[in-house]
C-alpha cells in the first residue's frame, strides 16, 4: 500500500504540484489527503487512517457521504443508461422544486460549477441592462474566472490600495478586466452608496455573499443587505446574491430566507448535487428569460445538467424539506459551538469562531466576530496549520485553504458523538499549543 508521500511524489511528476485543484494541497500534513473510501461523516486516508471529516468537501457534502438517497438516485442513471445531452423530466422536475424553494427564482438554469454559474449569470446581467460594470465586496469569492477573479481578496500588503486599482488575483488575467470592477468594503454603508451615486449608471450588477464564509463567515450587519436591496432598485442595478456556499446550509431557501432580503438572481451550487458537481443560476423570469432560445443570451454545454447530478440533486431537496434535516443539523450546530465557546473561554483563547448553519470559521488573533475583510488580517496562518496538523493527528480533518480564516463544517451523517469527538480532539490540540493561542 502506498503512503501519502509516495502517492504525491508519483503525482507530482504528471500533474502540476501534484494535485487537479490547487488548494487540494495540504501544508499541514505535507501532502494532499489521499482518499480511499468515505461514508457517513468519515473518510479513510490511503494508509487506512479514519478521519471525522470537518471539511465535507468544502460544503458540497451536506449530505455527507455515500448517502442511501444519493446512491439510489446514481443506481437510477445507471439504469436510465445516463443520458448525457438529453433533456429529461427529471430537469424539469428539479428546476421546478428550487422555484418552489429559493424566494428569488421564477426560472432556473443547471451547470456543473460554481464558477460557471457566476459567469453565465454576470453575463445576463449585462446583457439585461446594458451596463458593464461589477461592484463586488471585499472578502467575498465568486470563482475563477476572469470576469471576477478580481479585487476580491487582496493581501493585505496591497490593501487599501486595491479600492484605487482593483487587486488582479491570478497572473493571466488581463489589466484591462479590472476597469470594469469596483470593491467595497462589505458592512460599510456610507462605501456602498459613494460607489453607486458614482458608478450606478455604469453598474450592471451587484454581487456578494449574503455570508462570506470565505473570508471569515462575515455577516451582513442590521440593516445593511436592506440598504443595498433599496439602494440597487433605485438605481436599476440587478443584485445579485452569490449562494454557492450558503443555499441550504441554514434553511432550504437559502441566506435570502435567511435574512428576508430577495435579490433579483442568485448562485446556487456546492450542496446542490448531493455531492456530486451541479450548480445553478436562477432569478426573476424576465432576466433568465434572456437567455438562448427565447432571449439572445448564450448558455450552453456537453455536459450541463448531466442526468447523474440532476437525479443526485432531486434526492438532496427531497432529504432537505424533511422536518429532521435541520432540526438534527441545528442541534449539530448548538453543541459544536457551544462546546468550541466553552473550551476558548475556559483556556483563555485569543480566537473567535463565527458560524451560520452547517458552516463555520476559524479566526484566531480577535475575539470577536469579524465585520469587514481587512478585520481578518490578524488570523494567524501558521498557528492555524498546526491546529489543523495536530487535529489530523488524533483523527479529525480540517483542510488547510493556504488563505486566510476560511470555512470548515459538518454533514446531516455527522452525530452528536462525532462532535464530542472532534471537541475532545480540539481540546487536546489546543493544550500543546496553548501559549500561542493565548497571544
């Protein structure tokens, strides 16, 4: 059997660094996790090693793994003989159920990614209103493309600066593409509306992460996603909610059930698909109806809503609107937190761990939740990997993002004994690395 060494040094000579994601590489144990099975909320490293999985495939897995209702629905495509490139009642089926669940959405349309979705949403936004430009927060990820991989999360070396000149966050990703995006602090009312009383009639779309787990699990303040929700119909500007991450992670509906603010269009993917890659855009019939072939608007692909996803996503909502799902999920939630709050106050820890559902941030440096991005910089990340290396050791799995405060989580499989597990095995990590985490 190989090791985890072996395995990344075979890799490392046919893929780039090893790995086909860039973040799948782990520093804090030297590797990526090679995985040989998983189930329920655990996964087994190549070396036999059983780990509570506190990643659950950066919130894709809510379902955890190897669900019963996912496996049926991927048993059924097999029989189906999979259908690639063909239009089933299953589509229509799934597209209809997220109409009746996401407050915002009068028509859907499937892809496989994340990334995807934002695209082929700033797209129509633009074409709707025939402006070209993006306010976008800081902080908040909205994938890996060009059109917004940009002024989303700067180091802090070039922060503020980025607000002048918006931060381009890959080499290869044109000067030019920055004209056309405006960062903001998120949480900063008086920002929000110079931007717009600025840019407004150049403005296509406004995009954000109603939670921005990515930077911190930052929420909007009292108040704030009302003023951008008044603010953005004045001006004619679509907002847009980006719910990749956050769509079932606290209710069905997502954060725009949440918090009670509609946005025009919103993202949804990660959980979408049961584990499996599917994603959508959707939003008020007249913006989606803009696309190919009613509208003008280009939208298509091989592979969109391929049947083994779109049966996998039918069996994910038909798991979420069962009374049990979130009861047990915020049952979950209470005693993680209450035993994490518990456990930073009783040793003193200089650390805070902000939550929204299923998902949850370490931020360690402040003990208060964080407001805006720039309030992150203070996490430490190589006190972080050693959490996350001494928390790997005693059988517990948090990825290590290579980024700043990210988030972590847990899957309906997961159990209260699990939790004890994981709160039992931070407990032991934080002792050998309590000065530090006092500082």
């Amino acid at each position: 059997m190989a090791t985890l060494q072996e395995l990344y040094t075979r890799a490392s000579e046919v893929l780039p660094g090893g790995v086909n994601s860039s973040i799948r590489l782990n520093r804090a144990i030297g590797t990526p996790l090679y995985t040989s099975r998983s189930e329920g909320p655990y996964v087994w490293d190549v070396e036999g090693r059983k780990l509570i999985d506190m990643c659950c495939a950066h919130g894709a897995a809510l379902l955890g793994h190897k669900h019963p209702a996912v496996v049926a629905a991927v048993q059924k495509a097999i029989e189906m003989g999979f259908l690639s490139c063909f239009e089933t009642e299953y589509h229509e089926r799934l597209a209809r159920k997220l109409c009746e669940l996401i407050p915002c959405a009068d028509k859907v349309r499937f892809c496989s990614s994340g990334s995807e979705a934002t695209l082929h949403l700033i797209r129509v936004c633009r074409a709707f209103t025939g402006r070209k430009k993006i306010i976008r927060f800081e902080g908040h990820f909205h994938g890996y493309h060009e059109l917004i991989y940009i002024g989303g999360q700067p180091p802090e070396a070039a922060f503020p600066s980025n607000r002048s000149k918006p931060y381009i966050e890959s080499p290869g990703i044109p000067e030019e593409f920055a004209d056309l995006i405006i960062p903001v602090p998120f949480n900063d009312p008086e920002a929000l509306k110079k931007a717009i009383r600025k840019h407004g009639e150049d403005t296509a779309l406004v995009i954000l992460e109603p939670v921005n787990y990515n930077s911190g699990c930052i929420k909007p303040e009292e108040g704030f996603l009302r003023l951008l929700r008044e603010l953005t119909q004045e001006a004619g500007i679509i907002l847009n909610f980006d719910e990749v991450q956050s769509a079932f992670k606290k209710s069905a509906g997502g954060a725009q059930t949440d918090f009670g603010i509609i946005p025009d269009v919103c993202t949804i993917g990660k959980a979408l698909g049961g584990g499996l890659p599917l994603s959508a855009f959707c939003g008020r019939a007249e913006i989606m109806n803009m696309y190919k072939p009613v509208g003008n608007v280009q939208h298509s692909g091989t592979f969109n809503a391929h049947l083994i996803p779109v049966l996998a996503g039918l069996a994910f909502l038909e798991e979420v609107v069962k009374p049990e799902f979130y009861s047990h999920l915020q049952n979950l939630e209470k005693h993680l937190h209450g035993g994490l709050d518990e456990l930073i106050r009783r040793h003193e820890l200089n650390m805070v761990v902000p939550h929204h559902g299923a998902r949850f941030n370490f931020i360690l440096g402040r003990k208060t939740p964080a407001i805006r991005y720039e309030d992150t910089f203070c996490h430490d990340r190589e006190l972080m990997l050693k959490i996350c290396r001494g928390l790997w050791q005693r059988g517990v799995y948090f990825h290590d993002y290579g980024g700043g405060a990210v988030h972590h989580g847990y899957s309906v499989q997961h159990m209260e004994k699990d939790i004890d597990d994981v709160l039992g095995a931070f407990e032991d990590t934080i002792k050998d690395l309590k000065t530090d985490l006092q500082k």
